[in-house]
C-alpha cells in the first residue's frame, strides 16, 4: 500500500528536545489570556466530567483551558524549511473503520475505555459495555445496579479473571466474568469485613474534614484512577488526595497514603519495577517507591504550568510521557540523581488540554479536548515527531485504547479505540512503516 507523507502537515508539532542551552528562545507562537477563573475542586481537572454535564457546558469549560504552552525548551534541532518528515523514518496512515455506539442509552460519556483478553471494555456513565475487538460486537453490557454508584472513572484487571472498576461514589467495585458470559458483581471496596476489622479502633480514623472522620481504608471522595500493581496488588487514586493499596486476592487494604499530594490526583501508572507515578491537579507528578513492604515518596516532578490529566510509561519504563491542561505532553527520562526523572522533551500540536494517554511499543498516542487524537514517535535523532493526527470526533476525546493486529519487519498495523464525551467510541486501523513496532 502506497503511504503519503503525512508528516508535512504535522512539522509545527514537532518536539522540542533539550540540549546544553534550555534558556533558548522559543519559536514564535500565538499567545492564550490566562483564564479568569479556575474551575471547581469538584471536577479535580480542568474540565467538568460529570455524567449530569451537557455538552455546552463542557464546550464551555474546556474554552478556559486556553493557557500558555510550556515554555520551549530548546530551539528546533533541524534548520529552517526543513520539515518533520525530513528528521523521521516512520510514516502513518490511518484508515477509520466503525463506530461504536451503546444501543440501549446514546449520549452518555465515554469516560474509559480498556482492553483485556480480545474484549473492549467501555464505561460510559454508571454503566459498562463490553464489546468483541474482533468483529466490534456487543458482548455484555453492566452496571453497578443503581445510579447512586455515579459514573465509573477507569478500569483495570487482575489474575483469576477479577475486573477493578473506580466509581464516583468513593467505592472500588470488583467483578468476574461467569460461564454464562456475563459480569457479575464479587465485591465492593472496602468490604464489610475490612470494615469490622478495624472500625471499633480510634486510630484507624482519619480527618477527612472539618469534624468529619473517616476509616482510613476508605476514599472520601471519587476514585479517579486504578492501576495494575506489584504482585498483582491493585492502586487505587482518588480527588480525595490519596492513595491506595488494595490486594486483588481477599481484597484488604495494605497502605493508604493520604494526602499524597496538595489537590485532586487525576492518574496513575505503575513501572515493571514497581514504582508508582501520580499525576495531580495540583501540576506536579509524584514518583513512590516500595520499601520494606510500604510506598514512600522518592521524588516529586515539577514542570507543567496546569493540572496534570494524563500519565504513560514507555514499554520498558525508561520514558514518563505526562499530558496536562497547559495543551502540552512533556517526555521524562529516567536519571540516577535525586530528581529520578528529567525532562527531555515537550510534545505540542494539541490546541486544548491532553485529557489521555496510552503507549503501545514505540507508539505515544494523546486525545484532547480539541477532539483529535495523534500519534508520536521518537525519530533516529531522539526527537519526537507526529505521525498523524486522527480528527472525526465531534467532542473531546477522553479515554485511547490499542492493540497491535499484526507486526512485520518494516513495521505493522495497530487497532485504535478512541473515545469521547458524546458516547461515541471511533475504531481506527493505523498502518505504520519503517521500523516502527519492533
């Protein structure tokens, strides 16, 4: 099949990586007033992701994300009229194949979407529907059984068949799939034993408010994010400030690390070797370590000038890609020094807030509130380029989704699930070559 140069039109999004002079002048770029006010604590980022939202409303939230890019931090590594295309040995082409739509309510949001063994799991409100990657049907549809639970944040799976899902009524929910093909419910967090074990114990109070006191196993606000932990414990992060350990086996709370940051913990991602990164609205990201069985903060990662929405770790975990509200995607690679991590590079292209992100082998993709997603990949040179950009959403896209259908020696074809605020999952075939996947 015969490719097109699509990196022409992706040249102005090119990295900026860092070299030995980061007080070098940044390219010229238009400049965003700084908005007059800051959206409530409640939406613990920049945009309103409540299911009772309409889409005007959140139209109009995401116009208050028009903050200053990241400063650059390097002039461009290629000299004038010399384009992207020219620095990258990679190429993209995207082809839309389906969209997916929940058949018995439309409309609602699209706030995660995940894949575990060939199936899509898609939350959409209180509700989740599962479809078959393979022909994009429907498979089974559920939900935590009344309204009250809110909307589900994220998903994330464990051994022995067991499906982790974050709702907005502070609960962590955990469900099995049957030998009738439907999910059923095995348990709530924190379960109704854990809570007797511990609730006749002063200290095992917390202060979650102002005379209000809480069992320190419990999150006190919406649970934003899981994630897959060491020794197939669970992570779970919350707008409450904190942070979880759960074990996926009798499902007890190991470790709870409260105020983990100075506001609402909107991601999470969990390295091969253990280390826990939380990103926050309160624009740092946060790097937790394992010792002597408990997580303690080993360093804290200050560059994004907004709240941090979204976190991905490259395949062997060297690389930390960050998204925020300030438009940009910032690239961290590790260093032994007492920072851990360094920034190497800043992503920009996006005209609104990175609201997702996901790494699939060489792969970085990024949905935004200004409805695109695209996709990144590190050149020969070290830099960041885009490859494509994927536009046919008509909200913000929240939640990415990947798989690789098939890999050949001069590249392959990866299957994209994009979606966004309307209820509308895209289903994308990207055929990259040279060398991509690997």
């Amino acid at each position: 099949m015969k490719i097109r140069s699509w990196l022409s039109t992706c040249s102005s999004t090119t990295s900026i990586a860092i070299s030995g002079d980061p007080s070098a002048p940044s390219p010229p770029r238009k400049h965003y007033p700084p908005p007059k006010s800051q959206i409530s604590d409640d939406t613990s980022s920049c945009f309103s992701d409540t299911q009772t939202s309409s889409s005007t409303s959140i139209q109009s939230n995401l116009s208050l994300l028009t903050l200053p890019s990241v400063p650059s931090l390097q002039k461009l590594a290629f000299s004038p009229g010399q384009t992207a295309a020219a620095n990258s040995s990679s190429a993209a082409a995207a082809t839309p194949l389906t969209s997916l739509n929940n058949p018995i309510r439309r409309g609602g949001h699209v706030n995660f979407i995940a894949l575990h063994n060939n199936l899509l799991y898609a939350a959409s409100g209180n509700e989740i529907n599962v479809y078959e990657t393979i022909n994009n049907t429907l498979f089974d549809t559920f939900n935590a059984g009344k309204p009250s639970a809110g909307a589900v944040k994220s998903i994330a799976f464990r051994d022995g068949g067991r499906i982790f899902t974050a709702h907005q009524d502070c609960k962590i929910r955990v469900w099995k799939l049957n030998d009738q093909k439907q999910h059923k419910l095995v348990a709530a967090l924190p379960t109704v034993e854990d809570r007797l074990r511990r609730f006749l114990l002063p200290q095992n109070y917390v202060s979650v408010r102002r005379h209000k006191k809480k069992l320190w196993i419990q999150h006190h606000d919406a649970v934003s994010c899981l994630a897959e932990g060491h020794e197939n414990d669970v992570v779970s992060v919350s707008w409450d400030r904190s942070i979880k350990i759960w074990q996926s086996r009798n499902f007890r709370c190991l470790q709870s690390i409260n105020r983990a940051h100075d506001d609402a913990i909107n991601a999470a991602v969990i390295s091969g070797d253990g280390l826990i990164y939380t990103g926050s609205a309160d624009k740092r990201i946060r790097v937790w370590k394992r010792e002597n069985k408990k997580y303690g903060l080993i360093a804290t990662l200050e560059k994004h000038k907004s709240a941090v929405n979204a976190l991905a770790l490259s395949s062997d975990g060297s690389v930390l890609f960050s998204g925020s509200c300030d438009r940009s995607i910032l690239v961290w690679d590790r260093e032994d020094s007492a920072n851990h991590m360094a920034v190497t590079g800043a992503l920009r292209g996006h005209a609104k807030a990175i609201l997702c992100l996901i790494n699939v082998r060489d792969l970085l993709l990024s949905g935004s509130g200004d409805r695109t997603v695209r996709i990144w990949r590190r050149g020969v040179d070290g830099m960041y380029f885009c490859l494509n950009v994927l536009d046919g959403h008509r909200t913000p896209v929240r939640s990415l989704a990947a798989l690789v259908v098939e890999e050949a020696a001069d590249g392959g074809v990866v299957k994209v699930f994009s979606g966004s605020f309307d209820g509308e999952i895209k289903v994308w075939q990207v055929e990259v070559l040279n060398h991509l996947i690997s």
